[in-house]
C-alpha cells in the first residue's frame, strides 16, 4: 500500500511536471480529507521502496528475503537508509485507534466486520437502516429498525394489512374488496430471497482504476472513497449474486437478486451478501439472517472459491487447508445451513477454482495498477 502511493505521488509529478511537494498537495486536494506524507525522502530519488522500508511500513524480517517491488538501488540498500537519517524521527503512522475517544469505536467497528454484522442495527435484527459498515448495502434495508419483527424476508404477519412487516413495500388492503394487497399480489407466488457466503469475488472486490492512473485523478475520482473504504473496498450492491443497483464495475449488474425480483416484487430487499475478503470455509458466518419457522425460503449460494488454497501467510503450504479438512468444513457449513433455512430452501455449492491458472500466468508479473 505504501509503495503503491509513493508510487502514484512520482507518476504524478513526471506528468503535471511538477515538484514531489506539489505532487503530495495535488494529491491531497483529490482525497476527502487531509493525509499528510513525507515527502523530502522523495526528491532524493529514491523509489518507493527505499521510502516506505525508511518510513518503516515496510520491514525485512530475519532470515527472510528483502520483501520489494522495484529493483534494489544500486548503492547499498542499507547505506540508502542511512541516507535517509533524517527520516529516523518519522515514527511511522499511530494508529487512530490508539486514542482513548476512538478505541470503543474502533472495537466496534472491527467486532461488526469480523462478525459481518451492520454497525448500526438499533433492534438487532441483523439488517441496517444505514448503507455501509455491513448495513444494506450488504443486506437487505431495515424498514424498521426499533421492531425486531420487521426486517426483509419473513413471512407476511397478517399479511401485512396494518403495516409492512417484510420491508417490501407492499401492505395494506384493497379497498375495493377488501383484500389485503399482500395476500392479493404475493399468496402462492412462492417468495424466496437469496443469500451469498463467500469471499472477496462474492462481495466484488474492486479497486477503481482512477485511483491509481494519474491521467484519470481528479476531486471527482475519489468523491467515492469514504463509502468504498466502509464497504471494505468491496462493492456488494453490484455484487452477481445480491447486487441491486446497475454498474459498469466488472460489467453491467445482472445479479441473481435482481431476476429473482423482476419476476416477483415481492422479493424486495431479500438480499443478504455475506462475504468476507480472504473468507475461509471454516469460517462460516453465524451471521445468516433467517427464522426456519417465521421466514421465506432462500437460495443460498455458497462459494468460497480460492482463499483455502491462496493465503497470505509466509509458508502458504503450511496454511493450506487439506482436502480432509476443506470436506469436514464444507459438511458442518451445510448442516448448519440444513438447521437453519426454512423448507423449500436450495443451497447451490461453488468449488474450488484450478489456482494454477493463475499461477502459470501471474507468477512473474507485476500488478498493472498506476500505468
């Protein structure tokens, strides 16, 4: 991430031919909000990873090899550092958390995302009348959220003739016949909303190119960047599966949630998205929203397609889950789907992707952001 941004400052000064200091404020004036880099070890014509190891973001662990992106300058790597001394003061970023006002909050704030569950949820019914943070973006909007018997999915109570209990939109009586219009438009239409388990491909992990391609920066590139970095860089409301708003991200949105709504209106809002970028198959979410006795059937799409094989840790093989352990999860995830989902209910299980594909191809390439 360091390199990446000391990466787009250097792109950004050779294009507007300007200082790196004024490529550091052009940069600033994009983003909402004011970070602050330093920016002198720059002009000594270092590259970014000689800057980020001296900001120490970037560490050599002991017998490890030098972690780098670009080629080591041709003094010695070391000797660059010490170069570099007047950067020692630079203690490296504090973490916001650290402070006593914004610890609670920081906790809560990682409590609801290791747990997928919205930030703010008043009733605690899982569903949010907020966007972000796990809110409806990832699920379904709260239609009343000081009611934990109103939430996307249930079944009608009553049908719904003196108020909407399954956020629809659809509650009421005809005053014609007197029917009530949920019983009228919805009895034996068979309701069933959609539910996604997966990782960073189900909740459509996207980093806009704008960001990182100077001839693209501008205000406007980056007006989206609060809500992108509370949705965890993922973009869930485009998502395949539980997308509900039309994108150009990827290819325009034709999610499953979207045809399961075109062909009944009923289904409004039955959309639950929970994802997890880097989501293992041991890691199924406790967070699944439905009431065997009191909800709609769900198809339930369960993938988690590549983070069992792919891991982030030094010895990647030593993390890998086994075959035997990947079966094990993958029997206790759909008993536990089996208990919870009410009758009627289909869960459509995704396999592993061939990771050699990626490898042979990737292994020796460079990640073309900030052309």
């Amino acid at each position: 991430g360091c390199v990446l941004v000391v990466s787009v400052i250097e792109q950004l000064a050779q294009w507007h031919n300007s200082t790196i200091k004024v490529a550091v404020e052009r940069l600033c004036n994009y983003i909402p909000g004011k970070y602050q880099i330093i920016h002198h070890i720059i002009d000594r014509e270092m590259n970014a990873d000689v800057v980020c190891h001296s900001l120490k973001l970037c560490k050599q662990d002991p017998g490890q090899p030098l972690c780098h992106l670009y080629p080591p300058p041709k003094v010695s790597w070391f000797s660059t550092f010490f170069k570099a001394t007047h950067c020692r003061s630079f203690m490296g970023f504090s973490s916001v958390c650290a402070f006593p006002l914004l610890a609670n909050l920081c906790e809560k704030i990682k409590y609801v995302i290791r747990n997928k569950l919205p930030f703010e949820d008043v009733d605690g019914d899982k569903f949010s009348t907020f966007p972000t943070l796990r809110g409806y973006h990832w699920r379904g909007r709260d239609c009343n959220d000081k009611n934990t018997t109103v939430y996307p999915g249930r079944r009608p109570d009553n049908w719904d003739v003196k108020s909407d209990s399954n956020c629809n939109g659809i509650w009421g009586v005809d005053p014609k016949d007197g029917i009530p219009y949920e019983e009228k438009f919805c009895k034996g239409a068979d309701s069933q909303g959609v539910v996604l388990l997966g990782d960073s491909a189900g909740a459509h992990f996207h980093i806009p190119p704008e960001w990182m391609t100077v001839t693209q920066m501008s205000a406007k590139s980056f007006a989206n960047l609060p809500m992108a970095f509370t949705d965890e860089l993922d973009w869930p409301q485009f998502s395949e599966i539980t997308g509900f708003l039309n994108s150009t991200i990827g290819g325009w949105t034709d999610s499953l949630y979207l045809r399961l709504r075109r062909r009944n209106r009923c289904n409004h809002r039955d959309l639950q998205n929970i994802s997890q970028n880097g989501m293992l198959t041991v890691y199924l979410s406790s967070s699944l929203a439905r009431n065997q006795l009191l909800d709609n059937p769900a198809i339930v799409i369960y993938a988690t397609i590549g983070n069992d094989v792919c891991n982030g840790n030094r010895d990647t093989l030593a993390h890998m889950t086994t075959p035997k352990e990947m079966f094990s999860n993958v029997v206790q995830a759909l008993q536990y789907l089996d208990s919870r989902l009410p009758n009627g209910s289909h869960v459509v299980l995704t396999g592993l992707v061939d990771g050699r594909f990626l490898w042979d191809n990737l292994h020796d390439r460079y990640h073309p952001l900030g052309k």
